[in-house]
C-alpha cells in the first residue's frame, strides 16, 4: 500500500489517466470514426495529452478546491 500522504499525487495520477484518456478517445473518435488506425492513434494522443493533463492536475486541483471552499457554505 502507498502512504497516505502520497494520497494527493496518486489521485493527480489516477485523475488525469482518466480523463486525458477519455478525452483524447472522444476527439480521435471523432477524427477517425471505427477507422483501423483508431487504436494506435488514440494511445499516441492519449499519452502526450497526460503528459500535459497529470502536471496541470497536481497545479490545479488545490486552487479549484479553494474556489469551491469559497463558493459553498457548510450545511
């Protein structure tokens, strides 16, 4: 098991796969339609998006977690 205080970065990690990999499907999706070279494209695609998207995740995070502790009030 990692260490929770890892618990930060391994959410960036998980996040980011996830996202940059469903985004970037979509827009090769939609480039290549069910065309053969949709697979090899999409990993292409996928891997320089996450390269981008795991970074700007572990940037980013805590200042939307800010916005939203501003934005809401406690119940």
């Amino acid at each position: 098991m990692i260490p929770a205080r890892f618990a930060p970065i391994l959410f960036g990690f998980i996040l980011s796969c996830l996202m940059s990999g469903i985004v970037s499907a979509i827009a090769t999706w939609r480039v290549l339609d069910a065309d053969i070279a949709f697979f090899p494209n999409w990993i292409g695609s996928w891997i320089s998006s996450w390269m981008v998207a795991f970074p700007t995740v572990l940037v980013v995070a805590p200042i939307a977690r800010r916005l939203v502790g501003k934005l809401t009030r406690p119940d």
